[in-house]
C-alpha cells in the first residue's frame, strides 16, 4: 500500500510544478500582450479601458512574482527535505529535532499551496481585467 502512496504523492508533486509553470507562463504572456496593447496608446482613448489595461498590468505582476517566490519556496521545501532523509538514514536526529524539522517543512508545503492558489487568483483577476480593458479599447471594431 506504502508503493500507491509514493507513487501517488510522486505524481502530487509532479503536477504541481507543471501546474506553477504553466500559470507563470500564462501570466508572462498575458503580461506582454498587455504591455504590447498599451504601447499602442492611440487605441487607449477611453479611461475605463486604460485603467483596466494598468491595472491588469499590474496584477500579472503579482501574479507572476508570487509564481516565483512559490517555486522558490518549493525548492527550500525540498532541500529541507532532503536534509532530513540524509539527517535519519545517518542517524543524526533526535526525535525533536526530526519532528521540529517536519513541522518547518510542513509549512513550506502548506505555504507553497496558498501561493499556488493566490497566484491562480491573481491571473484570473488579471485576465477578467485584460479582458474588459480590450472590450473598452476595441469594442468599435469588435461590434
């Protein structure tokens, strides 16, 4: 039952990171087109769509700074996890010290779900905002 579990726990963590990724990824390109859009100013005649447009802007960038502190966060994560199994199959730890240090990496775990969830967050808050700002600036030539 123990292989289920690792494999299973494998396959957790696995997906996670693509998943980080994958939403950093969408954030960057999401920041570039709005970036891109806003240099076209000429377009940007309405205020709605301009605020829209900046605040968009600035929300993929949190967005993607707290992708990276959350990828960051799960390399500490794992270093400290590493440390420990090296720490036990030495026998190097007492039961405190182990159970202090599981604790400690327990909340990066826990910590690198909240980012992952705030990030998500962000983007799509971002994205509803990309959206709006482009239906301000384009709605003319979209109807």
């Amino acid at each position: 039952m123990e292989g289920k579990f690792t494999r299973w726990q494998s396959i957790t963590i696995t997906q996670l990171g693509y998943a980080i990724n994958l939403v950093l990824s969408f954030a960057t390109a999401s920041l570039g087109f709005s970036l891109s859009l806003a240099r076209d100013s000429r377009n940007l005649t309405s205020c709605w769509g301009r605020h829209l447009l900046l605040i968009a802007i600035a929300i993929f960038m949190f967005s993607i700074g707290l992708g990276l502190w959350c990828v960051i966060n799960r390399l500490r994560d794992f270093r400290k996890t590493k440390d420990i199994a090296r720490d036990v199959e030495q026998g190097k730890l007492t039961p405190a010290e182990h159970e202090r240090r599981n604790a400690e990496t327990q909340r990066l775990g826990e910590s690198t779900w909240l980012m992952f969830w705030w990030q998500i967050g962000l983007f799509a808050i971002g994205l509803l905002s990309l959206v709006a700002a482009f239906l301000f600036v384009y709605h003319a030539n979209l109807f």
